[in-house]
C-alpha cells in the first residue's frame, strides 16, 4: 500500500470493469472509511467482499452484471445504506437475505434481471422505498400487502414478468411517478388503480394486452402524466381515455391495429413524441397540425398516401424527426418543407416520383432517407447558390474579376445569367407569419421611419436644420483594445455574478484557485484577484488586483501584471488594475477577504527552463493492432520476445524496433512510424533508431534485457484481449475524493459503425478531457494522470495520490508504473489509447459562406479583411483563356531549319540486356514502347565577340598587316554544347534509367565536363527540340526492337499532328477499322508468308485529310519499307476488298471528321499548392498526362469531361465539380454555337469520344 494517507479522504470510488475473480478484490477498500458510494460493477464477483463490513458510512452499493447467487454477507450490518443495486446477476428468492429490509434507510433497490419467482419476504417492511426494480424476472404474483406500508414509492419497474393481476392495494401508491409494466400477460388487470395514481408521471403498458374494454374510461385526474407506452397491443381505435391528458409528451401507439385518429387529438397541446408506426392508417386527421409543439413524429409501416398526410403539416414549425417509411406515398405535401427545423426525414420503401423543390432549402437536414423508391427523380438544386460553398465564391462573374477580365467583360456574364430565383421567391411568399426575426426587422424599421418623421417635422416647423449635440469622447474610449483570444486564460462566466475570484501564476498562466483557500497566499507566488459587485444602477462593476509575493520571481511577477490587463480588457472593465505588495496591502484589499489573510511559506516553480538532464524509463512495449496500432508494455526480460510480434524497446535515446521471424511487414512499419513520433515529439529528435530482427540482435539489445534466452517461444495466449482502459474523472470536494468513471464503448463494441462525433460519451476521445479538470486512465499494465491547463493545483496533487494508490491496490504486473502527462505535452503511447488522437490543425474545405458571416465581434473594415482571410484561396485563371493556336506550317519548318543547323551529329543508343549498344542511323526515328533510347547531340553554340574600344583605337595607329595579324590571334573558338535525350517507352520499365544514370551517363560526364545536360523523356512527352531532328518522321512501334522482324500479324499506323507541325508523329494502333477516320492518314501493313513478297503496304488517304500530311504518310511509308513490300497510296473509298479490308479485320463504321481537333483541351484540378488550381496542358497532351491523384477536364467541343482518378480526394472531386459548371458557363457566353455537356468518367471506363481526343490510346499501364 502506497503510503500517501488520502484513502480516507475517499467518499466515493467506481471500480467497476476490473477482474476481481479468484479473491482479487483490494484489500485497501478497507482504508476508505469516509466511503459514502462503491460501484462494481462488471468485476466477475461471485460473492459480496468481505472488506465491505469495514465501510461503516457506505450509503450506496453497486454490484451489476456479475455472477451473484446471494447477497447474504455483511449488508445488514451497514447502518448507512440507502441504495443496493445488484441487477444482471445470478440472485434467486434464497439468496436475498431478509434483514437488508430493517435497514432504516434504504430507499433504493434494483434487482432486476435475475432469477427470482417471487417477490422478496419482509419486503413490505422497507417502509421507506423510494425506488424498487423487480423487472425481468420470472415473478407471477404480488402480495396485497406488499403496497400497504411502500406508500412513499416514486419508481415502480415490474416488467417483463409473469404477471397476471395486480393487487388492489396500489391504489395507495398516491406518490408514485413512474410505474412500468411492460411484458407482463395482464389480460384480466382492469387497471381500476390507475386513477388514484395522481402523481403519475410514466406509465409504460407495452405488451399487456391491453384492449378498449381493459382500460379505465377516465383518467383525467393525472394530470401530471406526460409519457404514455401502448405499443404491442390489440388496440383498434385510440382509447378514449388518452384525449382527456392535456399534459401529455410523449404516446407511443406503434405495433396496434388502429385505423383511424379522432379530431380529438388537438387536445394534446403539449405533446412533442407521437409514434403511430405499423398501424392500419391510411389518413391523418387535419387537427393534427395544431399541436404545435410536437417535435418527432413516427408513422411507418403503414397505408398512408399522398392525401393522408394534411396539407397543413407546415404548422408544425418544432417538428424535427419525420419519418413515414414503408408507405404508399406518391409525393409529401411541399408545406412539409416549411418545417425549418426538420433534422431528419425518412421516407424509404415508398412509391415517390418526387419530392418538392423547397426541399433544399431545409438547411438543418442531417438524414434524407429515399431508398427503395425506383422511380423516384430528384428536383433540381436551385441556381446561383454555388456561392456558399466550400466558402469560395464559384459564380462565374467573381471568377472572371479574379483572372483579370475588363469590367465590361464582367458584366456582360452577369447579365447573360438569370440572377432572379423562382424558389427564392416562393420561400419569401411563404415566409411564416410568426417569424421572429421578420418581426425584429419590421419593428427596426418602423421606429427608424418614426425617428425620421418627426425629425423631417421638426425641421419644417423651425425653417432650419439644427446640428445635433455632439459629445467629445473619452481619451480612454478611443483607444483600440489589441484583438486577443482570453477564452484559454479566463473561463466565460468570469465576472458575470458577483463574488471573488482568485488566479494563482504558475508556468506563466493563471491558474483558478478553490474558493476555500481564497485569502491564502504563498509567498513565493503572485495572484489576480477580481471583485465582481452591483453598483447603484443595478449594473456590474469590477474591481481587478494582483498582489505579488515578497519571495515571487521575476516571471511571475510579469504576468501577474499582463494577466490583470488582460482580464480587464476581457470584461470590458474601465477599473484600473492595482499592484498590491506582500505586508502592504491598502483597505480596499483586506476588505476583498474581510480582513482574513494569511501567508504560506513555499510557492510554485519558476516558469523558466532550468536545464536539467532527461532521465529516461527503459520500457519493453508488445505492438498490436491492425488498423491502429497500439502498444501494450511487457516485462524487460528477454523471456518476454515472442516470434509473432513486434517489439519495441524504448532505452531512452536508443529506440530499438524487433521483429519477430513471424511478424508481418505492415505491423514492423507501423512500430517503426510510431518510433519516430516519440523520437520527433518526447526526444526532439536527437534518438537513434534501429530496426533489428529475430537472430540478428547486437549484444547491447540483450544486455539490456538482461541476456539473451536459450530460446524465443510464443508467450501470448492465442485469445489475448487487451484490458479495456478505464478513465476515471478526480473530483476534489470540502475535505473529500471521489473518484468516478466516465463511461464510453470502444469502436469495436458498437454493433452498427457510428460517426466519431455522433456520441463522444461512448467512445474513448480526447474531447472527453476537459482543461479545467484531472483525469486518470488506467490500462491495467500502464497508468496515466492527465492534467488540464485550467486544473487547480490541489486536484493535480490529489491525482497524484490517488494514481499511485490506485496503481498498488488492484493487481497488476510488476512492470505497471504511474505516468504523468500535462496537457499539450502528452506521451506517444497515452495518445495511441483514444481514438484518432490528432494534433494536426483541421482545415474544413467545405464551411459554408453562412457560417463564416456568423463570426461574431467584427465589423467593418475589419469584418471584411477576416471574411478575405477566411476565405480558401482557388485560382481559375486557366478555364478564362483562349485555346493555344496552332502553329503555322511555314513557321514551324522555319524552327525545325534553325535547330538543325544548330546540330552538329547526333549519336543513338539503345538498351539491349542490361547495356546501351550504337543504334544504327536507318533506324533513327523508329521507337518501341518496350525500350529505351539515348541520344547524344552537339550543337554549335553562336559566340558573341567583345570589342574593346582601348585596343580598337590602339590597332587604328598600327599598321594594316599588323592589326590583321592580332585579330586572327585574338578571335575565339566556337563553343558547343551537349545535351542526351533519354527517351522510355509507354511500356518500358525504370531499369532503362537506372542503368543510363549508373552507366552510359558517367561516360559521357567524364568526356564532356560541365558541357553536358541531361532531358528524360516519355513517350508522346518529347522536347520539341529533339522531335525537330526527325523532320517529322516520327514513328512509335508497339513491342520491343528485337521482335519487330518476326510480326506476322498486320499493323496499323496513325499519322496526327497536335498543335503544329512540330509535334507529329506516326503510332501504331489496334488494327481496326472503327479506328479509321476521313481527316487523317492512315498505314497499313499486310504480311504474305511469300519469300519472294514480304507483303503489302498501303498508304489510306481520308476523304478531308490535309494534302502535306497525305505527302508526308507517303514518305513515311517509302522510308519504313523496302522493295520487298508492294507499296500503294489509295485514298477513301478505293479500298481493295482483297488484301485491305481483309487486312484490316474487315469493314466497320468510322469517324468521317474530327472537329475536336480544332476544340480539344485538357486542364488539371489540383490541391498541391495548398489551395485549389486550375492548370491547362499543352495541345500536344497524351494519356500520360491524366494524373491519377487529380482531376482532369476534357473539352472535345461537345462535352466536357470531368475524369476522376483512382487515388482522388473527395474535396478535389467537389471542388473541381464547381470548376467545371464555371468553365462550361463561360464558354456558353463565349461560343454559343457549341454548347457543352457536362460527363462524368473514371479511370478505365472512358467511352470513345473521349478516348479519340488522345493518339494512340491504349489501356492503362499498371505499375509492377
């Protein structure tokens, strides 16, 4: 037992989740004397402890959820027990001992869910029951005497029992509030009880079977019933007795035969739950639309149609749950619609065609359910509301201000878009009448119109204008009070009741002090005190000191100054802040604490660094977890290594990764990243790690374990679970701990997946820590204190305590130790117990502009410079250009001349095995998609000659030979310059480059120093530089080189030009004659198995191809093949049917133009630069541009393409989604005469129109 004396300070304590199984129970639960409650539950107890009998004072006992088959023990001898829980266990009659009754004051007894037959004997006696709980057991009879001494009773549980009757003497039962019978065969209860029960509050009769002739036929004497539970019942028609509760919530009717409601209903003026769901309903009555106040309405599996809902439901402006699933509903009423605070709606399994416009105008709607409606069509978004998206401003007239268009621009755009909204203006027409807000807004306005007449009358009376008084400010009013965030300082309620508050400085902040030690100062400490009183007017007023401590350091006395400003530009106070001294306190002060302060010698630490070696806790941690991974310490022994799992070994600033022979590679990498957080977050990356593996450990690794074991075995049980981790909450009172659990479920636990945020209280999250409080989390193996910010100094030192005796008391492994973490600078390994712990700031791409006009406090200027700071940087600029023309024949030609006679020889290769080899100068221009080339080319660089005026006019006064001669000395050499393209196939691999820059690329280095430079290419991606050399005669073969002499199969070649004659080239392509089309040329191959004639070629002229481009395939075709191929030039239509069509696979449908040529462009949507862009590729864009983890927009001229990638966020998918309807809005005012079609494709479904806009596509390459 940890000797820290605050046992007996304990009033209150919750172990509940630990194994107490096998006589584990704490023998230290002795030592808490004072304890006033004891929970545990779900500790496997099979018997009450005996160290109960020590705890004199216990008032509340729970032993839930065990396996109890008695409470015989020492439960009568405690004097002070008022509540005994024991539901979930094992108890039978026998087992409940009769003297607990005698006790005086228990007032609360649970014993549901168990094993009784009866009620327990000499219950009776317990004269002062409050609450009794005898529901889920097997008990099928009451006693008449059981009522006549529980008069006081406010809580009554007897469901799901065998209950057939109930005794008269209930009656009696004149306090009771709740009484639930559910479950119970009552078929011959009349329930002539019910009207003495005045102060009934829930009456819950679920599965009883109730009917219309076992019912009372009044109840109007409770009037305080408010939740009623018919449900699993035989009830034909709504009884009688329920319309005369005017106070009625909450009715639940589900799962009865009713047919039809009475006009009755209007009287339930209250009610705010209806549940009506699998009834017999086929309509509901109109009056149903007077009870305002109704928030949730249940109506499924039913027979409803679109006239069985009244059209007047839009009154029900509370309604916020609406749901009518499994119905015949065609179509809902549109005043549903009006319904403002409608959160859910659910309307699956219907026959609905469509819902009403308005219905995106509920803007609270969290859930829509419209599943299983096949013909079901969605209205359409209303217009111009792009701009409250994603808080980015997506209109087309904002966009083209961005990118710089002129205003005259900028305006036609806005007035070629509608800015009038049908919709809008329904919803304004159909504005309530009782709306608050307009209400405002009309009283704003008349008193303003009032002000104004009587000022316009006035100054017609006296003939003139009067100037208003003007009064002169304060100095103190002008002054701007600095824009600064208190709220981590100084809690919301500070100042705004009046009384005392008291801050103490400690690490440079103020921390809350208790108010049972106001007035207590420590004399090395500084303090803020704030007075908070009611002046003459009734208004608060301020009084702000900080008195500083004679012994007080020179941090603490600074920010006990800044502090006390701080606080009173917080409450907008216009008191003075008053320096107090130690032993000089004024009158005013003393009067603060009634003249009652005292002097404490000591103080807290100094907030400044003191430099201080780090030491550090050797650790052995177990790595599991699959998605998560998690780490559970082991003993640090070598005995504790098992071959399954991966291990790290945390020794300070050596962190050691081992991997187990039978480990997983993906559990090895997770337990290396979780090393470099500690490494980078606890040891600011001054630690080493290493990565070891089974057999291959370095002596230092064993002689930390303290040797290396003869062998490692497998010592983690198979069904190993770890011990879920209990977070306790430290509540310090007057003289009294508590220590309870926060209960919460692990996402494991949960049957059906849940939102993080949809209920922090049941899962392990870092919002369940609070700032201003200390909690402990107890992982069995490892225990955590967690301090808040805004925690007082008693409840961290409380905690500390409690850690450690908490830590002996229950029974744990040796190598369990206590482990302190102050918030912000919490462990690695604390993090990894909650779920998604993340200290990386959120960044929401999809707020909303409503909600950034709702940040408070601003105005003006200043409000709008937020807004634009707020506000996500997009740049659009790109979808606002004109489309790159093409480049001019002569004038390309002209570049093509200049660059060649630049060239000065060229050199190929090309990677044959693992080498590059000379390629020979008849294959130059001809590539394969399965290799790689080099080229090596010297170009002649132009020299620009300096003339020196000096030496020119000193050449001037020689002779003519002479200055000849020096001019032929002096004339430098011209330079060169070499640059190696390394060009890689579609197909090939990334060896070809590894093996150029490891091999061919040094030689070239050492011949060529600091002359050379080094261009990587891809296929259909050349520098147009090195596609000049070709002089257009670029042709891309499919396959490798060595196998180019054995295709016996036929070929087909494109010839296309993208953007100018530079950048032609001719691909092979499926041989296919879907892929002909009338305004390209076309090469097609066909082998003969003939010595003699190799085969065929032929040169196919489209109908409407360019005559140059028909000149050039001719050549192309001359230079490819040799004599030993018939070559012909035939154009469309002149096919022979013999070798051509049969050659090409026969005929088929084709293209007969290609206006996309003249229209095609591709951008790129993209977050990289940390924001939103648009970017365009060039014209000669190719397959290998569409990024994967990007968004691309394809305009053919027709439609545009908005093409998703397989690695795309969900943020670029929305956002480039708006881009899109930007784009094809200016395009529509741009070039009317080809409107656009917006069309969604993803990777690997493209269709033909978008697949002819690239040459030469083929499918995805996938990587290796």
């Amino acid at each position: 037992m940890a000797a820290t004396g605050v046992l007996p300070f304990v009033r209150g304590v919750d172990l509940s989740g630990n194994d107490f199984k096998g006589g584990y129970f704490p023998e230290h639960v002795k030592a808490m004397t004072s304890l006033r409650w004891l929970k545990l539950n779900r500790t496997g107890l099979c018997y009450l402890p005996e160290e109960l009998a020590a705890l004199q004072k216990l008032e509340h006992l729970s032993v839930s959820h065990n396996s109890l088959t008695t409470l015989h023990g020492e439960l009568s001898g405690l004097p002070c027990l008022r509540a005994i829980v024991a539901r979930a266990n094992s108890l039978k009659n026998s087992g409940v001992p009769d003297d607990i009754f005698q006790l005086d004051d228990l007032s609360v007894l649970d014993l549901s869910y168990n094993q009784l037959t009866e009620c327990p004997r000499e219950l009776e006696n317990a004269k002062n029951m409050l609450v009794l709980n005898l529901g889920h057991n097997s008990i099928d009879n009451i006693p008449n005497q059981l009522f006549i001494n529980l008069t006081d009773l406010l809580y009554l549980d007897l469901s799901d029992n065998k209950l057939e009757s109930l005794p008269p003497q209930m009656r009696r039962l004149v306090h009771l509030q709740t009484l639930i019978l559910n479950n119970n065969p009552l078929l011959h209860a009349q329930l002539r009880q019910l009207p003495a029960m005045t102060a009934l509050q829930t009456l819950h009769l679920r599965n009883t079977q109730r009917t219309q002739s076992n019912l009372p036929t009044s109840l109007e004497g409770l009037v305080n019933l408010a939740d009623v539970d018919l449900s699993c019942n035989d009830l034909s028609r709504v009884p009688e007795c329920l319309y005369t509760l005017g106070s009625l919530r909450r009715l639940n009717l589900s799962s009865n035969q009713i047919t039809e409601l009475s006009l009755c209903i209007d009287q339930w003026t209250q009610l705010e739950t209806l549940n009506l769901s699998r009834n017999q309903l086929t309509s509901l009555p109109s009056a149903i639309c007077k009870l305002t106040k109704l928030k949730k309405m249940y109506l499924n599996s039913n027979k409803l149609d679109f006239d069985g809902i009244p059209s007047g439901i839009g009154k029900l402006i509370n309604l916020e749950e609406f749901m009518a699933a499994n119905n015949n509903l065609e179509l809902i009423p549109e005043s549903l619609c009006r319904c403002s605070k409608l959160r859910k709606l659910v309307l699956n399994k219907n026959r609905l065609v469509t819902l009403p416009e308005a219905i995106h105008f509920l803007t609270d709607v969290e859930i829509l359910d419209v599943r299983e409606n096949p013909n079901l069509v969605m209205p359409p978004k209303p217009a111009d509301r792009s701009s409250e998206w994603y808080n980015i401003d997506f209109s087309l007239q904002n966009q083209l201000r961005l990118a710089g268009a002129s205003p005259a621009t900028v305006a036609a755009a806005a007035a070629g878009s509608s800015t009038k909204d049908p919709l809008a203006r329904k919803m304004r027409l159909r504005r309530r009448k009782d709306s608050a807000q307009d209400d405002q807004a009309k009283q704003v306005l008349k008193g303003m119109s009032d002000v104004a007449q009587e000022k316009n009358k006035k100054i017609e009376e006296s003939g003139e204008a009067k100037a208003p008084d003007l009064k002169t400010r304060r100095w103190d009013q002008g002054l701007e009070k600095p824009q600064l965030d208190y709220s981590e300082f100084f809690s919301e309620d500070v100042g705004q009741l009046p009384g005392v508050c008291v801050w103490q400085i400690e690490n440079f902040v103020p921390t809350l002090v208790d108010d049972a030690f106001h007035g207590k100062f420590y004399e090395a400490d500084c303090y803020i005190v704030l007075k908070t009183f009611l002046d003459e007017n009734g208004s608060l007023n301020w009084e702000i000191y900080y008195w500083i401590g004679q012994e007080a350091t020179l941090d603490k006395k600074a920010c006990s100054a800044i502090h006390a400003v701080n606080l009173r530009n917080y409450l907008g106070a216009e008191c003075r802040s008053i320096r107090e001294e130690m032993g000089d306190e004024s009158e005013e002060f003393l009067q603060v604490f009634d003249n009652d302060i005292s002097y404490i010698e000591g103080g807290t630490a100094s907030g400044f660094f003191t430099v201080e070696d780090t030491q550090y806790v050797t650790r052995l941690y177990r790595v599991y977890g699959k998605k998560n991974v998690k780490l559970e310490p082991v003993a640090l022994k070598g005995t504790s290594l098992d071959p399954r799992f991966v291990f790290l070994l945390d020794h300070g600033l050596d962190l050691l990764v081992w991997r187990g022979s039978q480990a997983t590679l993906s559990s090895t990498t997770k337990a290396r990243l979780f090393a470099e957080k500690i490494n980078k977050n606890e040891r600011k990356g001054k630690a080493e790690i290493t990565l070891l593996t089974q057999g291959q450990e370095t002596p230092e690794f064993w002689d930390v374990l303290g040797g290396q074991p003869e062998e490692i075995r497998p010592c983690v049980p198979d069904d190993f679970q770890p011990h879920k981790p209990k977070l306790y909450k430290v509540g310090l009172g007057l003289g009294y701990l508590e220590l309870p659990q926060i209960n919460y479920k692990l996402s494991v636990e949960h049957k059906k997946r849940l939102k993080a945020d949809l209920m922090p209280e049941m899962r392990l999250l870092q919002s369940l820590l609070d700032t201003k409080s200390v909690y402990i989390l107890d992982c069995w193996s490892d225990v955590f204190i967690w301090i808040g910010r805004k925690s007082s100094r008693l409840v961290r030192a409380a905690a500390l305590k409690l850690s450690q005796e908490l830590c002996t008391m229950l029974h744990r492994p040796k190598h369990a130790m206590v482990t302190r973490n102050l918030e912000g600078t919490e462990c690695q390994v604390f993090k990894s117990k909650f779920k998604n712990w993340d200290d990386v700031l959120r960044v929401d791409y999809t707020r909303n502009a409503e909600t950034v006009l709702q940040d408070g406090g601003l105005a003006g200027k200043v409000r709008k410079d937020a807004e634009k700071k707020d506000q996500m940087k997009a740049d659009l600029t790109a979808l606002f250009l004109p489309r790159q023309p093409p480049m001019p024949l002569s004038e390309a030609e002209q570049l093509m001349d200049e660059w060649n006679e630049d060239l000065d020889g060229m050199e190929g290769f090309v990677l044959e095995g693992k080498k590059f080899t000379r390629l020979p100068e008849e294959e130059f221009g001809h590539f394969h998609t399965h290799d790689c080339y080099v080229f090596l080319c010297r170009y002649w660089v132009p020299v620009e000659y300096e003339e020196d005026e000096e030496k020119k006019k000193k050449g001037e006064g020689k002779g003519e030979e002479e200055g000849e001669e020096e001019e032929e000395e002096k004339q430098p050499e011209e330079d060169s310059q070499c640059i190696v393209y390394f060009w890689q196939g579609r197909e090939a691999s990334n060896m070809g480059w590894l093996t150029f820059t490891f091999s061919l690329q040094k030689k070239f280095e050492s011949h060529f120093r600091g002359k050379l430079e080094v261009v990587r290419m891809t296929q259909q991606q050349e520098n147009p530089k090195f596609l000049s050399h070709f002089k257009r005669r670029f042709v891309i073969h499919r396959g490798k080189r060595k196998d180019r002499v054995s295709t016996p199969q036929p070929s087909l070649y494109h010839i296309r030009t993208n953007g100018g004659a530079l950048c032609t080239r001719c691909i092979q392509i499926n041989t296919d004659a879907a892929l002909l089309n009338s305004e390209f040329c076309f090469i097609l191959k066909v082998p003969f198995e003939s010595t003699d004639n190799q085969g065929i070629v032929y040169t196919w002229v489209g109908r409407a191809a360019d005559p140059d481009e028909a000149k050039l395939a001719e050549d192309i075709m001359n230079q490819m093949f040799d004599d030993s191929y018939s070559k012909q030039v035939i154009n469309e239509g002149e096919e022979p049917e013999n070798f051509f069509w049969v050659g090409i696979g026969g005929q088929k449908p084709y293209d007969e133009d290609a206006d996309y040529m003249k229209h095609s462009r591709l951008f790129r949507c993209s977050n990289e630069k940390g924001y939103f862009s648009v970017s365009e590729k060039c014209s000669d864009f190719c397959q290998d541009d569409l990024a994967d983890d990007d968004i691309m927009l394809l305009d053919n001229g027709r439609e545009v393409y908005m093409w998703v990638g397989t690695q795309t966020s969900q943020v670029e998918i929305k956002l480039s989604l708006k881009a899109c309807q930007v784009y094809i809005q200016h395009m529509r005012s741009k070039d009317p005469a080809h409107p656009r079609k917006l069309r969604l494709v993803r990777k690997g479904n493209e269709p033909w129109p978008f697949t002819r806009c690239f040459h030469a596509w083929s499918v995805f390459r996938k990587p290796p």
